[in-house]
C-alpha cells in the first residue's frame, strides 16, 4: 500500500477546510451570543413590561373613569331611588347612551337590587329600557354579581363569561350607593376579551408572553384562554388552578414570585426581574403594578427566541462567513475532483464494461495509491468472473433442461389429479336425489349443498312413497377426497339400512347403518386411527297423520312457524364413532305453515363476523325466524346471503349442506 495515498490526501484536505472554515465561525458567533444575551436579557424584559403596563393603562383608566362618573352620576343615583318613575327611568337611558358612546366597545350595563333586573345595551342588541333577564342567587352564571356586592367595596375588575348576552368580556363593575352608603346597584361597562386580548395582550414580538394578574396573582388575561381565571376578580375562590403561583415548578419560586409582587405594590411604577420555569422552559418574569386598576402586568421572556438586541448587523457578518465557507468548498470540491472523483470515474467505466460482459477492458492500475491497487484487484477479479461465468452457464443449461422436464411431468399429473377429481364430482352428484325431490315436492322443498372442495363429505337423501317420505342429511368425517369416498360409503349403508327397517322408524335406520358402517370397516387395521365417523339427521314425514318423526345422530331438526324456532335434538354420538350411541324417535306435529330445516355443522361452524368466531346457534335460530314464512326457495337465496354476508373474506372451513321442507 502506498505510504501516503488516495485517502490521506482527502483526510488532509478536509481536515483543514473544516478548521479554517467552522472554528473561527463558531469561536466568533459562541461569544457574540452568549455576552449579548446574558448583558441586554433582563433590560429587554424592563423595557418590555413598561411598555405592556402603559399600553394598558391609559385605555383601562379612561373606562374606569367612565364607568365611575355612570355609576355615580345623579341623574342614575334618581332613577335607581325611584325605579318604577318613568321619567327619571327616560332620563337615565338617554343620558347613559351619551355615556355608551364614549365607552371603548359602546356598552353598559347596570344590575339594579331592587328588582333583581339586568340592564345592557350595546351596539349588537336594539336598546332595550327593559331588563335582558333577572338576576338569580342560586344561577352559577350570575355569582360574580353577589359575589361582588359581598366582597367589594367600590369596584372590580372582573373576566366573566354571560350566557344570557353570550359575551365574554373584561368588566369594569361599579358598585352604586346611596347618600347612606346603602348599595343599590351595579354598573359599569365591558371590554370585549378577544378585542381586549389582540389590543393589548398579544405581542408579535417572538419569545414575549404577556399576562394580566389580579391581587391574588389570578390570571385575567392571556393569549392562551385556557389559563384566565374567569370570574376571579368577583369571587376569588374562581380563580383555583388558574394562578400565576400554578404554573411554577416549585415553592420556591412560588416564594420568589410573591414577593416580587410584594415589592412592586409597594413601589408602583417598579420592574421586578425573577428566572422561573414556565411549561418546563426557564423564561426570564418581569413584574409591573398598575395601582388604579389593582393589576399586575407581567412578561414572561424566553430568551432564547426572543429578540434581545437588534440583530441586522448578524447579516453582513453570516453573509461573510457564508461567502468564506463556499470558498473552502469549492476548493476542496476541486481538489477532491483531481485526487479521487475522475480516477475513480475512470474506474467505474471499467467496471460497468465488466458488468455488461466486456472482461477485456483495460483497468487504470499504473497509480501508486489505493486506487491503482483497486484497478488490480478488479482485473483478477475479471479473469475469475470469466472463467466462472462459462462454468455457469453450462450448469445453468443443464438444471433448466432437468426443471423442464420435472415441470411437464408434475403438469400431466395435475392434470390427470383434476380429471380425477371432476368425475369424483360428477359420480357423487348422482348419488343426490335432486330430481326425486323436484317431481315429488316441487316448491315445498330447498336445498342448500356447497362442498368445500370440489367433492365433499356432505350428501342428503330422500326416499318417497306415498303419502309419506323421509329426509335426511349426512355430514362424514373430512372433506374433499376422503370425505367424498366415505360419502359413497354411508349412502350405501343408509340405502341398505332403509331397505331393511323402512321409512317409518328413523331411529331404527341410524342403529342399522351404525352396524352396517361398523361391520364393513371393523376388519380394517386402519380404522382405530382414522376419523371414519358420521353426523346424520333423518326425518320422517306422514303426510296423512300430520307429523314428523326425527331421530338424529348429532344433528338436529330444526322448525318455525316465523315467530318462534325450537329443535329436536339428535343423539349426542355419531354413527361409527368408537363408542355406540343409541338414538330415539321425537315427534313433531306437522303444520300448516311450519318450516322444517336440516342442517350439517358446516353452516353453525363457519367463521365471520369481525373477530372470526363461528356463526353460531343463535344467529343460526334468529336467521330462521326471520325468514320462514317466506317461500322456500327464496329462504334458501337468503340463507346464502346471510351466511356469505358473515363469511366475509374467511374461507369456508367445512361442506354446507342445509335441507328445508314446507306441507302447507
């Protein structure tokens, strides 16, 4: 390896444009900002609470003052006297409406004792001389009201929320005596909050949170509305949770903050300066006191984005410091060019050359350094690509002449596996008596037959001689192929089992087929160990006694008449089970307008539904019900519905086979 080569050379170049060019920048800008801000932090914060406590001021003073000269003027102190007089009464509203107008948001109010009546004009409403509404002790809306009249002596400021005018404003209350000191009224005017929140508490300068504290450090106003104590200023019990004091992080500075307040009231006109944390962010508090109004203005400072010292000089030092970096760039950018990008450009030609096939290519490899040696590196690398890819090919020619071969081969066998199980399908087709159950019942009968596969364990029957008949459904242990096979040989049981015991006796015929199945596979070595069982629900029907007979072997018959569903249960163990079960006969009177319904477990069992779960009995019972007076073959149409609807995007775990039956 080349003592100094490719990657010292870049190592070194960057090294030195990253120190000419980041050091002296950062060292400059690290030791601007940290002096700045730690000198002119606390006088920003001054100066910005003086000027919020005197953009508050004047305007809250004049409404103050308008207020106090309404509340205590004489034409009002008259009319409050002598209430129920109209000229005084007229006299008070055109006097007052002078005053409306000169009010910032040209509004009044006045809540008088004597009857409990609320007076307020604005510009939104029509002049009423009538009371908006009345006063009520036990209303929650209107304890600023009692609040105030128990709690105050001449006046509040108060931020309450009226539903009665739906507004929220700042207001002045008043309270209005008499020669005597007897209080009878309030009065006084509002300011609108969002009008009093964008006038004088929104700040667009960055990092400034202005507020509004009462006496008790309550918050009256903000930007954020959730904090404002609503109410405070009447009832200091409102302003629980939302003080000043809550939003500090410790007693400390809880302490620190009270008596900075204390300091303040004491001195009017003071600036008190305390390091808090707000929303977990240390934030500089500056604390002002307006005496007239009994308010405190307060400036929370985030000094980190708050705009401490007037920063357009920064431009022309970052635009010089921006210009002195490009230049680095760019002379590193060429030097990386000479040293690295164009050798290696060479090199990755060479290579795609390699890539597309082209192993003669000459490599780049006459340089003393890392990529000469690369160069070498990729030449032996192209005889050993050459040589293997050769190997390769043949190899490759060979497998595909073998997959070829192996893929016609499982290709006609697939074929001949899917013939074979097509006319496994038709065979078991025939074996259904469809065309027995159209001529013999026409439209007294549905049938719901939907194997799994394209052959399944799932078959039905039914044998007529008239006026009686019997119906019956079969479900076999498994499905497609081997379900299929034990199809064939249940049928012939069961034929045989009729044929030996009748129609009439269904429980008789399930105790034949049991023997008949047992017998035929009881010499089989096979058949503990394989599931060659059978679920069967057979049903015989007398149409001239007007009643049914079932017998089942964990199968059930089913009946509705539309506004019920009860069952005949089956015996609890399938035919060819290891243990032999024994089956009895139930009865069922055959009525006009009973619906008779066999089913196999694959329709109970199917999965749907949001969480998977199985269809169920119940749903099973609801759906028949809600169904059964209909015609059967539009029974059978929403059944398929109803069960395709749950199924949803499940598989079908089992063969279906459902089979209804109607005598009107």
């Amino acid at each position: 390896m080349a003592a100094f080569g490719l990657r010292g050379k870049s190592l070194v170049a960057l090294l030195l444009a990253g120190l000419l060019a980041l050091l002296p920048a950062g060292l400059i800008g690290w030791s601007l900002l940290s002096g700045i801000h730690e000198h002119f932090g606390e006088a920003y914060a001054r100066n910005a609470t003086l000027l919020s406590r005197e953009k508050i001021r004047a305007p809250i003073s004049r409404e103050l003052a308008l207020s106090l000269r309404l509340a205590n003027s004489e034409v009002t102190l008259q009319w409050l006297k002598d209430p129920q007089n109209p000229e005084k009464k007229d006299l008070f509203f055109r006097e007052a409406e002078r005053y409306r107008q000169d009010f910032r948001d040209h509004a009044y109010f006045i809540g008088m004792l004597s009857n409990m009546g609320y007076y307020f004009n604005g510009n939104d409403e029509p002049l009423s001389r009538e009371p908006r509404y009345t006063l009520n002790p036990d209303a929650p809306a209107d304890s600023w009201f009692f609040a105030t009249l128990r709690d105050t002596e001449n006046f509040n400021i108060n931020v309450d929320l009226n539903p009665e005018l739906n507004t929220t404003k700042v207001w002045l209350n008043m309270v209005v005596k008499d020669d005597n000191g007897e209080v009878l009224a309030l009065a006084g005017s509002g300011v609108d909050l969002s009008s009093f929140i964008r006038d004088f508490i929104a700040s667009d300068d960055s990092g400034v949170t202005p507020m509004i504290l009462d006496s008790e450090g309550a918050i009256q106003a903000h930007q954020d509305r959730s904090l404002i104590a609503l109410n405070s200023g009447a009832d200091a019990k409102a302003a629980a949770g939302n003080t000043l004091l809550d939003l500090l992080a410790n007693d400390e500075q809880r302490a620190s903050v009270l008596a900075a307040m204390q300091a303040v009231q004491a001195e009017p006109g003071a600036v008190q300066v305390r390091t808090v944390s707000l929303d977990g962010h240390a934030r500089l508090l500056a604390l002002s006191y307006i005496p007239e109004l009994n308010w405190f203005v307060a400036n929370a400072i985030d000094l980190n984005s708050a705009q401490v010292i007037d920063r357009t000089w920064l431009l022309p030092v970052l635009l010089g410091l921006g210009a002195l970096l490009i230049l680095f760039v760019l002379l590193f950018a060429f030097a990386i060019e000479r040293l690295l990008l164009r050798p290696l450009r060479q090199l990755r030609y060479s290579a795609q050359a390699m890539a597309a096939g082209r192993y003669d290519v000459a490599l780049p490899h006459t340089r003393n350094d890392e990529i000469g040696e690369l160069s070498e590196a990729f030449d032996a690398m192209a005889q050993k690509v050459r040589s293997h890819t050769s190997e390769l090919e043949q190899r490759v020619q060979e497998r595909t002449r073998d997959l070829e071969a192996a893929n016609q081969s499982m290709l006609s066998a697939r074929k001949k596996i899917e013939d074979s199980i097509d006319y496994a399908s038709l065979i078991q087709r025939s074996i259904l008596p469809n065309r027995e159950l159209v001529n013999a019942l026409g439209q007294h009968h549905a049938v719901l037959w939907r194997p799994r596969d394209v052959v399944g364990g799932d078959f039905y029957i039914f044998r007529s001689e008239a006026p009686r008949c019997l119906f019956g459904v079969v479900d076999c242990a498994g499905h497609g192929v081997p379900g299929a096979l034990m199809t064939m040989l249940a049928h012939a049981a069961l034929e045989q089992a009729i044929s030996d015991c009748g129609l009439d006796d269904p429980a008789a015929i399930l105790q034949r087929t049991d023997q008949i199945v047992r017998s035929m596979l009881s010499d089989s070595a096979e058949y503990k160990s394989v599931a060659t069982n059978m679920d069967v629900g057979l049903a015989y029907v007398d149409l001239q006694g007007r009643r049914v007979v079932f017998s089942g072997a964990k199968i059930a018959l089913y009946h509705s008449d539309g506004s019920s569903v009860e069952h005949l249960s089956g015996g609890r163990r399938a035919l060819g089970d290891k243990r032999q079960g024994e089956y009895h006969n139930s009865e069922v009177a055959l009525q006009a307008g009973r619906t008779f319904y066999l089913c196999t477990d694959g329709f109970l069992d199917q999965a749907g539904g949001d969480r998977g779960f199985g269809f169920g009995s119940s749903r099973f019972a609801e759906m028949l019900c809600q169904h059964a007076k209909l015609p059967l073959q539009q029974q059978s149409a929403a059944f398929s519905d109803t069960l395709a609807s749950y199924q949803g995007d499940y598989p079908q775990r089992d063969d279906i086979t459902m089979l209804c039956f109607r005598f009107d």
